[in-house]
C-alpha cells in the first residue's frame, strides 16, 4: 500500500498564520512548504523572500504564494495567502506543526550543534536539522519516526517572538554552569585543548576552555534524555581553527611554528577570542587584523593593523610579527587556500613585494 504523503490544509495555514486567503482558488490542500524557487515541486506552497521568483514558482507546479506586504496578484487557481508579518506567521505554522506531529524542537547555537553532532550517539527518536525556518517547517511536517528535533539556528531566529513557547520549542539553558555542576572534571587546559575526566575515563579533546560551557550543555542535555556520549569522536569547533604559518608564509604542523593565525567573521565571537586570548596568553605578542571601521572599537586592546582589502591583509599577516593573530572579516578557507603549501611559492611573495612598493 503507497504510504500517504504530506497534505497541508489551504484554510488550515490561513487561519494558524493569521493570513487572508484573497481568492478562492479550486485547490484545498498544500503537499510541502517551500521558500528556494529552484526546489519547488507541484502542490507546493511558496514562501516568497523575492517578488521576481513568483511567476517561476507556479510555472514550477506551486499551488500557493504566502507573502507579506504589496504584491500582484496573479494565477487565480493558485491559493494567494497574505500575511502582516512573515517571519511571525511562519513561526506560528511551525508550532502548530510541531504541536499536531507531537515533536519537541530544540533551538541550538552554531557551538551546540557542532558537538551535538559529534558526540551524540544517534538514536532513531532524534533528528537533525539545518537550513531556513521554512526548511525546518518542511523537515517537522515529514513523516520521520523521531520526536525531537535538534536544529541549528544558525539564522538565529528569535523564537521568543511567540506568545508562549510552552513545551514544543526549547532552548539549552544559557545560564553558566558552575565548575563544580559540570558534568565532567577538567584536569587542565591549553590554549586550544583541554583534558577531562568523565564517566570514568580521561579524555584529551582538542576544543579551547572557551567552549567547555557548551560543551556541559550538549553532554547535560544527553544525560537527561538517556543518551550516550563519545567523546572519542569531538573532532573541535569549525570557529575555532587555527592555523599555524611557517618562516615561508605556508601552514605547517601544531607546535612548528611559532606565529598562529585565527580567523572570525562574527564580531561577537571575535569579542570573545580577544578576551580569551588577552586572558590566557599574557606572555605572547597579541595583534588584532581588522577592517579600518573598527579600528577605535579595538586599539585600546592590543596593538591593530587595519586592512582594506583581502591582499593586503594577507600581505600584513605574512609580514608582521607576532605569537597570535586574530583576522576579522576573512573565512578560515580563503585564509587556508591563501597560506597552502599547494599554491606557488612566488605568489606568496609577490605579496611582501607588493607591500615593500
């Protein structure tokens, strides 16, 4: 027997979303909700982000359009649904979803999720999830086995926006767990390891002490739901990469050299390196790679050079000198591609040239 697929009800989603329904369209079910034009399928509601995708959704099969503010109507079988606040009417299809499908979702932070799925031990009640907020409607209204659903918010979508979170929509607590609460013993720390003793067993885990919070909160978390952990498999935090650049300007191996770069293109986060790195590395020479915008925000810290462009902010870092450098505004890959030994020796130092003219 063919397994029944998903069906949204057009005056379901018009009432949860608080919408109006401008027409009276044939149709009476949605089969998906979508807001990537390139993916839309037949029986689809549009979520629109960009007015200029419409006409190419329903030449692709959609049989809805949710949108907010002025637009044209067009195609009269197609369901036009009309929302005073987008991202606030989404969040209300959500819960509702989550509500009938009896899911509980958990609201994670880029840290949290990255050990989360590193060190859970997976177990069929529970699933993962990434993407916009309306891919995350689309993943809850699926027919999965799971109950929960650990998402990364890596929009940071503010799900305190809704009236009353009650039991459907949690976050990890973000209160600081006190030393003596963690769920582990932390027998010493370097820059960017630390050594614990859990369940018995001494791990060496190559994460800073900077996220040895959500690191009790992703292993509290599965405490409390009965499930296991392994620690073996925390392979560190995609934020927190450093890389370490030869006498040549090329990367090199942990502890054979020493000038080491680290790269953040989030200011809080940034913020929070300069603290850490200020805090730990009294000893070292400390120089902060930054835009020229924000160069009064930072130069009461640690010594500044500013950039205006990725060349010569590649030509800074190869030139200076210093133990840690910590780059706002560039990516660890272009940094990775820039400084590989892969790339031609000469182009590298075209750079200092280029600098010396």
């Amino acid at each position: 027997m063919k397994k029944k697929g998903v069906q949204i009800s057009v005056n379901e989603i018009v009432e949860v979303a608080f919408g109006t329904l401008l027409n009276q369209p044939s149709i009476s079910f949605f089969s998906q909700i979508c807001d990537d034009v390139e993916k839309v399928k037949k029986g689809d509601l549009f979520v629109v982000k960009d007015s200029k995708d419409i006409q190419k959704a329903i030449e692709l099969g959609a049989f809805g359009i949710l949108f907010s503010g002025e637009i044209a109507m067009g195609d009269s079988e197609v369901a036009w649904i009309s929302v005073e606040n987008l991202e606030e009417s989404l969040l209300r299809i959500l819960r509702h979803y989550l509500i009938i499908n009896n899911k509980i979702l958990y609201s994670l932070s880029n840290e949290e999720y990255e050990l989360s799925h590193q060190i859970l031990v997976r177990k069929k009640d529970f699933a993962y999830c990434e993407g916009s907020l309306v891919e995350l409607i689309s993943f809850a209204l699926g027919s999965g086995e799971f109950a929960y659903i650990l998402y990364h918010n890596q929009d940071k979508i503010k799900f305190e926006k809704l009236p009353q979170l009650h039991q459907e929509i949690k976050t990890f607590d973000s209160q600081k767990i006190p030393d003596e609460s963690l769920p582990f013993v932390t027998n010493s720390f370097s820059l960017f390891g630390i050594k614990i003793f859990y369940q018995s067993i001494d791990y060496t885990l190559p994460l800073p002490k900077l996220f040895i919070q959500p690191l009790a909160r992703v292993i509290k978390f599965a405490e409390e739901h009965c499930l296991n952990v392994d620690l073996e498999k925390l392979e560190g935090i995609s934020s927190f990469k450093p890389l370490y650049l030869d006498e040549r300007g090329f990367i090199s191996k942990p502890g054979a050299t020493n000038k080491v770069v680290l790269t953040c293109t989030e200011i809080h986060l940034y913020e929070q390196f300069l603290a850490y790195f200020s805090m730990y590395a009294k000893w070292a020479k400390l120089m902060l790679f930054i835009p020229k915008i924000y160069q009064e925000l930072f130069m009461p810290y640690a010594e500044v050079k500013t950039y205006t462009n990725k060349q010569e902010l590649f030509s800074l870092v190869l030139t200076q000198k210093y133990n840690f450098a910590l780059v706002f505004g560039v990516d660890f890959r272009e940094f990775e591609e820039q400084f590989s030994a892969q790339e031609r020796e000469q182009s590298l130092f075209d750079l200092i040239d280029e600098e010396k003219n």
